[in-house]
C-alpha cells in the first residue's frame, strides 16, 4: 500500500491530493480483500434474521399433530428417541410449546448431537437429523466459520477487521469537498447514468450502513475464535481471587462449540436405581447407570411454572454439573433465564434471570440479540434486512467502479504518487485498532513488510499493483 509516512494533515492543495491518494489505497486494498465475504455474509447474515419463521416453517408438520387421549412421560419420551442413536446419552429435552407439538429431544454422543422428534403421545420417531445438518446451523456456521472451523472462524474475524478500516477509509473519502447540495452526498443521484451512478449507490450507501455495520462487526467478536478466545482469558485472568473458570453464554469458535457439547454429552454415572436408568433393558458396563430419567417427569412440570421464554432447554446431570438445569434458549437474549434443579428431588435450587449477570455479559447478550435480528422484533429484523441488503450493493457497486477503471494488465489500484502522505489521525485510528484487533494488527505488519521487502522491488509486481518505489 506504501502508505504508512504518518505526517499532519496540511491545508494544501497538494497535501489534500497526496492525502486522499494514500487513503483511497488503503480503501482499495481493504475493500478488494472484504468484498467476497462482505457479499457472503450479507447473504447467510440476512437469511439468519429469519431464524424463527423458517425453523416453524420447516417444522410445521411436527407442531400440528392430532393427539387424542394422554401423553406418554417425558421419561418414556427421551427413551424412544435415544433408541434412535445407539450408545447416546440425553443431551437436552425441549418443553414442547403445544399440546399439539412433537416432542424436540437432543440425544448425543462424543461431539455428535442428532434432533429426535418423538410423537408425545404414541412415542413415534417423527424424524431424526443431525444438529449440524440442519438448515439454520448450518447457516449459521457459513456465516461465522465457512464450515472449515476455527480457521475459517479467524478468517471472518480477519475480514471483519478490515472491514473496520474500509469504514472508516471510507466514511473519509466521502466526506464532502467543495460540492454544492446534498445530492450524491446523502441520497443518490439516480438519473446520472454511467460512473456517477454507481458512485453515488456506493459513496450514500456507505453513509447509511456505516454504523449498523460497525456494530455488527463489534457484536459477531466475541463469538470469533481468537478475539472471543483472548476476551476469555482476559475475563478469566481478572478473576484473580476465583478459581472456577468463566462461563459464558456463548461459544468462542467452532472448536469450543464441540467441546462445550462433548462436556454435555458426559453424564455423571451413578448408581443404578430399580428402573430408574434411562436404557431400561440394556446391559451397562459395571452395572452403572447413567442419570435417572424418571425425575424428567417431575422437573417437566416444575419448569412448566416458571414461564420461560420458548425454547426451554432442560439438561441432566454432566461431569461438570451435578445438578439437573434449565435454560431458555432464546435469541431475544435479555429474557433468557436459568435455572438449577436438585439432582435428587427435582426442586428448584436456583434461579438466575438475564438482570443479574455480569454486566459485560448483559452487554454482549444485547448486542447479539440484536445481531441476529431479535431484539425489538419485526423492526429489528427489517433493520438487520437492510442493512445486509446495503452491505451487498456496496460490494457489488464497487465491483462495478472497479472493473469500469481498471487498465488492462493492472490490478486497477489507484496509482501511488510519491511520498503519500497518512493523516496524522488516520494513523493514530489504525494503530489503535491494530492493537484492538490482533488479526489486524498481525496481518498489517505481515503485509507491509511483503510490500517493502519483495513487491516494490519487483518490475511486474510494482506495475501491477501501482507500487511507488
């Protein structure tokens, strides 16, 4: 880029033609390398705002069953489906919503986690599918990792902190220089035809997604491996006077997602009880049972009072909770509860609401809630679907800019004049967020010292990027 001379912003003409030289190339650069996934993700990011009206579309024919007469017992309910998955355990019991509902049950196995639904009454599999292969996980996990884990989860992380410098790059080349009027600046000039038209969808587009886009890409970090990882081990490292580690109500990276559901996937064995154990008729090694299934039936009711935000999640005992819990699995994040039930009596021995979780938590669980598009409803999700739908005209309209001004043979960068100069500021923001953001930072220092090193001593490469020497 050939652009980091950090010097004060001067008044002159050419100091300003030097100025926006430097940082249009930064924004070209930035914006080359963001395009892909800014298109990528305002697609799988606007499709995820529909979460909830896609899943009861796609399971409409398992919330309108005809059920006559009792139901079975959830115990009797969570058998049938670990029938369905040899060697599986209980993961979670989902209270169903309806009296007309399949019963939603996650069985589990190692890192595999399948979704079994269970007739409530004649204890028919409905269906059963793996967690991962459903269509909103699925998306989901195009939207934050690429489906290639971690790797690709820093690899969005990447893209996402360049996006920030494509921003800000570009909220300074908008800023309006000896024009007269408001067209072209906040609303486009649709009429113009040609360059002029494809500027303004790009340049007004901007303006207006700016902020919602900054705090999208602020909101998605926590659940980013190496950002949400690090903000991890500082939250854990301040905690000097606990030992017990943090939990968060979100994973840091697929990796930590599989070993979160590992962790879950391992109940803690206990004596077997006289047709308590939830593989009735089947031999156990050394006769050791896992949780008592049959307390299910007493925890379901007493859940039932506590009127939690759908879905309600009820989980047994693991090695790492010995109690039995029960969550509500929201996406409205603010109206999510917990709660812990005593292992033996299925009594209410806790409950936590959203209010009295640390703040920085109740701070990351509203900004994802709004992420996802639910936390003020209807509007929330047509705020999120405009600004995913601005975010792909502004990759497609500078795709479009760029191939109309790009010289054959070249890349199309703009040209680097000698000695750009980097606005005194400028450098100060990218320093800052360098430091911020370590994938930028790294991925900064590597870059510059590629250009400096072997691409500004290169003929073809110089010609091809716009390299000053």
């Amino acid at each position: 880029m050939n652009s980091m001379s950090p010097k004060y912003y001067s008044n002159s003409p050419v100091k300003r033609k030097l100025t926006y030289n430097s940082v249009w190339r930064w924004h070209f650069y930035a914006g080359l390398f963001c395009i892909p996934f800014a298109l990528w993700l305002s697609v799988t990011g606007g499709l995820y705002l529909f979460k909830p009206q896609i899943e009861a579309w796609i399971d409409r024919d398992y919330d309108n069953l005809v059920i006559i007469g009792q139901t079975a017992s959830p115990k009797d309910q969570v058998l049938a489906a670990l029938a369905t998955v040899p060697d599986s355990v209980l993961n979670a019991y989902e209270l169903p919503t309806s009296n007309t509902s399949a019963v939603r049950i996650l069985v589990g196995k190692e890192k595999q986690l399948h979704r079994v639904y269970v007739h409530p009454q004649t204890l028919e599999i409905l269906n059963s599918v793996p967690e991962d292969e459903r269509l909103m996980p699925l998306i989901f996990h195009l939207h934050g990792d690429l489906l290639a884990g971690d790797k690709g989860s820093m690899l969005v992380e990447l893209a996402a902190s360049w996006m920030v410098v494509l921003i800000i790059t570009g909220l300074y080349l908008w800023w309006p220089r000896n024009t007269a009027g408001l067209a072209g600046i906040v609303y486009p000039r649709l009429t113009s035809g040609g360059r002029t038209f494809w500027r303004d969808i790009h340049s007004v587009t901007g303006l207006w997604v700016a902020f919602f886009v900054l705090f999208l890409i602020v909101s998605g970090l926590p659940w980013a491996k190496s950002w949400g990882g690090m903000l991890k081990q500082v939250r854990q490292s301040v905690k000097t006077m606990e030992t017990t580690p943090v939990k968060q109500d979100w994973t840091t990276g697929p990796s930590s997602e599989l070993a979160e559901r590992q962790a879950n996937n391992t109940p803690t064995p206990v004596a077997a009880k006289s047709g308590g154990g939830e593989h009735d008729g089947h031999n156990m090694s050394n006769s050791i049972m896992m949780a008592d299934y049959s307390l299910l039936n007493h925890i379901t009711e007493v859940v039932s009072t506590q009127q939690l935000a759908a879905p309600v999640m009820i989980t047994p005992p693991t090695q790492s909770n010995p109690n039995w819990s029960a969550r509500s699995d929201t996406q409205n994040r603010p109206l999510r509860a917990n709660l812990k039930l005593d292992a033996t009596t299925g009594e209410i021995i806790e409950r936590k609401d959203f209010s009295q979780r640390p703040l920085l938590d109740r701070i990351i669980g509203t900004g994802v809630a709004a992420h996802e598009g639910q936390l003020f409803g209807w509007f929330n999700q047509a705020l999120g679907l405009l600004t995913a739908i601005g975010v792909f005209l502004l990759g497609i309209s500078s795709v479009v800019l760029w191939w109309s001004r790009r010289t054959p043979g070249t890349l199309g960068a703009p040209k680097a004049l000698k000695h750009p100069p980097l606005p005194f500021f400028l450098g100060i923001v990218i320093l800052v967020l360098g430091a911020f953001l370590p994938l930028l930072g790294i991925s900064l220092v590597a870059i510059l010292c590629i250009e400096y090193t072997i691409l500004c001593r290169l003929t073809w490469t110089r010609d091809f990027l716009s390299i000053k020497r």
